[in-house]
C-alpha cells in the first residue's frame, strides 16, 4: 500500500529552480533509495516530505489523503521522521532525553518527568533488541549508537516513514550490517525508509527501489535488481565514467619522514616514510588514531615525542603556522567544522591560505587580484557557483570539498594529508578528486589518503598502511592485496 506520493512539485529559491517538476513515492515497509550529484535537488524534496520547506507548486499525497498546509510538526503527526546527516542530537543530554524529546514538546506538557516516557522507550529499545545505557549523555557515545538513538526517537513518535540521510557515512563495515538489519526488522513491521546515499553498493544491498535525480528533475526509478552500480552513475552524471588504470608516480627520494612519533591517548610509536609523487594509504577503523595522527602532523594538536624529517632535515610542527611554512596541507575530516568558515563567502574561504599573495606594498589587500586569481582556482577545480561573494553554505557538498582543496593546492604545499576527502559527496565529485590527487602526485607532491572506504584506497594509493589502536601495523603495496583482505585484516583489532 502506498504511503506517501508526491506529484509534479516544483520549488524556487530566488532565481535558481531546486525542484521542477519532481514526481515521488514510496509504499509502506518499502526502503527506497534516493541519489544524484550534490546540488541535484535531493536535500530540498526530503525537507518538503519533511514540512521543513513549502513546495510552490505541485501536490503531496500521505495515505490517500491531499496535504495542503504542511509544517514539521504536521510531519510528524504524520508519522514522518527525518535523520539528518549530523542526527541533530542534544550531546549534553541523555539518551532517555534525547529519544523522548519530541514526544515532550508534542504533549506541550509544562512539567515533565523521564518515568512518564520511560516506559515506552524501553519498549522501542527492546523492540530494536540494542542496548543502550538511557541515562548516559549522547556525547559519551560512539556514532553508531548516537545513530540508534536518532531511529529510536521516530520510533517513539511512531514513525511511518523514516528518512535516513547518509546514514552509514561514519559507521564501520559491521556496524552498517548491524543497521540493516534492524532496517529489515522494521520494514517488516511496515514502516518505510528513504534512503539518500552516495554509496552505491549500499543503495543496491538496502533497498527495494531506487530513484536517482539530476538537476532538479527525476530521471528514474527502477527496482534495485534492476540495476547496476554503473547503471546508477550513468544515470546521475548522463555519462558513463572511464578509469584509467593508475601508473605509479612514487619516485626514490624521501619526502617527509616521521620517526617513532607519539601522542598520549591518540598514537604510539608511529614511524614512516612518504616518497616525492607517492600516495600513501592510511587505513584503519575509527578510533584507531588516523586523524589523531594527521592533525599532529599539521600542528593542530601536535605529538609530544618522536621526530618529523622534511627532505631528510628535522623540522618542528607544533602549530599550524610551522606546518604551512613547511609545505604541509591539511583536507580534514569535518569540513564544515575544521575545512571552512561556512557564513563567509567563497572568495573568502578560497583565498585563505594565501591571502599575502594579494598584498601591495603597502599591505592593503589588492581585491581584485585576489578575484581574478579566485576566478582561476574555482574554474581549475570545476566549482559550480553563482557569485563569489555568495557564502559558501549555499555551495553543494561536492563544490565545498572542492573549494577545501583550491584553497590548499593554492599554496603549492610538499605534503598533502587528505583525510576523510570524500565523505558525503556524489561519485561525479569523487572521480574529480580522484584525478586531482593522480595529477598532483605526477607532479611531485607526497599525499597522505586516509580514508574508511578500502576500495578507494586500492585505486588510489601507492601503498597502504594498517592504523590499530594508535599503532602502525602492516603494510602492503595496493597491487598485492585485495579488498577483502584488508577488510579482515581491519576488523581483527
């Protein structure tokens, strides 16, 4: 039975079209995918599904019945729930607060008490078969259980249809299959999930149907056995992607060497060597010290012992100042935390790093070189844009990692550390990254890749190293293990 459809909406912000158009539905206890590039109108139809945003025109359907006026709390009333990517959970508060806090403003009740909800958590958590500790704040726990508390809290507002935004983007592989598990469980109870991923792999294993978008328009829905991961790129992009088979730029001559670098309760011990024109693969779960490890060797929390070589003489990185004046970049994991400043504009964040490029000689800050010079970088990068001056939140996830990128290559650095680089952005983005880090390291630069994603390390790197537990253990050239090996070969910590 259908539980929701939506009809020929179409949604305007100024003079840019978000959604024309757009046609949607999904039946009850039914996982249906929904991808496209960033920027291609997927964000906007779920906050209209969602009553965050109003549609201009078009209609929405929920059980046969026409919806006019439809705010967030129609929504919910609704039996619609929406997890977004962050899980907009209160880390200050617990769990117990966090699952029933929706409920409490429903009831607009003026005292409240945890045993008046209490009751009826417990029953969704065991109904989940998870543990979790109510009475623990949500900033004491691991994502994957802050993503459990997010489904229990629709689940106690008797959710119907639960919209999932990239949900597995920090989650480990087994922590993913933990939470499909509970999806299949709930789907046969009949409640029904939208499922955005730019994990194609994901998309085809979870869902029933999957309906990919591309500028602002629905291109197709087909049933997942339907299709191919390649069928779903075709679609997103309107071409077909080639892969040129990766030749090695890794020459003899050592680049940045570290030795027996330490930091207490991050990494212990942790020595290396990154070669001029190589890319070195970090691979490792979370918590194993990666970005612990990364952010040492940019200055931002610096190591306590050991030793940092650059072209064999020692250098010391205990800010970010030193590590830039050494050549070192830094893409981090979080970039709308730590990679930009998300209300300043384009311009600005593009031109960050190197703003003394733009000085006269009186030190006043020449604007329109900085522009023209800004014009090149975003052009170089394939950033879609309207204005400069525009503030870069209004920039897809994709164009924001790529200004991340700009603004660091612009400085030419020695060493590049990308971590993390292509998290929450769409394979058209990714493919563009991909080719950037081959032309920088044929060019000479050393780059540092971690990332959760094997399969993008094997294509990407040179070598790969295994990070558990704050510790450096083994590590292979890319052509001499295989995806599955190094699966086990992570997961044995």
């Amino acid at each position: 039975m259908q539980f929701l459809s939506v009809a020929n909406v179409t949604k305007k912000f100024g003079g840019v079209t978000a959604l024309n158009d757009v046609s949607f539905d999904i039946n009850e206890g039914e996982v249906h995918g929904l991808v496209g590039e960033n920027g291609c109108g997927k964000s906007t139809l779920m906050k209209i599904i969602a009553g965050v945003e109003s549609r201009d025109r078009g209609s929405l359907t929920i059980k046969n019945q026409s919806i006019q006026r439809f705010t967030a709390m129609d929504a919910v009333k609704q039996g619609i729930g929406i997890i977004y990517q962050d899980l907009s959970l209160f880390p200050n508060l617990s769990v117990l607060e966090n699952i029933y806090i929706s409920q409490m403003l429903n009831d607009r009740k003026a005292l409240v008490r945890s045993s008046t909800y209490k009751d009826n958590v417990v029953k969704i958590i065991n109904q989940l078969g998870i543990h979790l500790d109510l009475d623990a704040t949500v900033d004491e726990l691991p994502i994957a259980k802050q993503q459990l508390v997010a489904i229990a809290r629709a689940l106690v507002n008797q959710s119907k249809l639960i919209i999932l935004d990239e949900p597995t983007t920090a989650l480990t592989r087994s922590e993913i299959n933990n939470l499909f598990a509970i999806l299949r469980q709930l789907k046969q109870q009949g409640i029904a999930f939208i499922f955005i991923s730019h994990k194609l792999n994901e998309l085809l294993e979870i869902c029933d149907r999957v309906t990919v978008m591309r500028d602002g328009k629905v291109i197709d829905c087909q049933p997942t056995e339907k299709l191919t991961s390649g069928d779903i790129e075709n679609l997103m992009l309107g071409y077909a992607l080639t892969f040129e088979t990766r030749a090695s730029s890794a020459t003899d001559e050592v680049l940045l060497s570290v030795r027996h670098l330490s930091k207490r309760n991050s990494f212990q011990d942790v020595s290396f060597e990154l070669r001029k024109g190589e890319v070195l693969g970090i691979a490792g779960l979370l918590g194993a010290g990666r970005t612990e490890l990364a952010m040492a060797l940019f200055g931002v929390e610096p190591a306590q012992s050991g030793e940092i070589y650059l072209h064999g003489q020692p250098v010391t990185i205990n800010s970010i100042h030193a590590a830039v004046k050494h050549g070192i970049a830094y893409v981090p994991e979080d970039r709308l935390a730590q990679g930009l400043i998300m209300e300043q504009s384009i311009a600005a964040n593009a031109a960050i790093c190197t703003l003394d490029h733009y000085l006269t000689p009186m030190r006043l800050l020449n604007s329109q070189k900085m522009r023209d010079t800004v014009e090149e970088l975003l052009k170089g990068m394939q950033v879609k844009y309207g204005s400069q001056d525009q503030p870069i939140r209004m920039l897809s996830g994709g164009n924001q990692q790529k200004v991340v990128l700009a603004k660091w290559l612009a400085m030419r650095p020695q060493v590049f550390i990308l971590d993390s680089p292509t998290v929450g952005i769409d394979v058209g983005a990714k493919n563009y990254i991909y080719q950037t880090v081959k032309a920088k390291a044929q060019e000479g630069m050393g780059i540092i890749f971690i990332s959760d994603e094997l399969p993008e390390l094997l294509a990407n790197c040179d070598r790969i190293i295994m990070m558990q537990r704050g510790r450096l253990g083994k590590s292979w050239r890319s052509d001499e293990i295989d995806n599955e090996t190094l699966q086990h070969e992570m997961e044995r910590q």
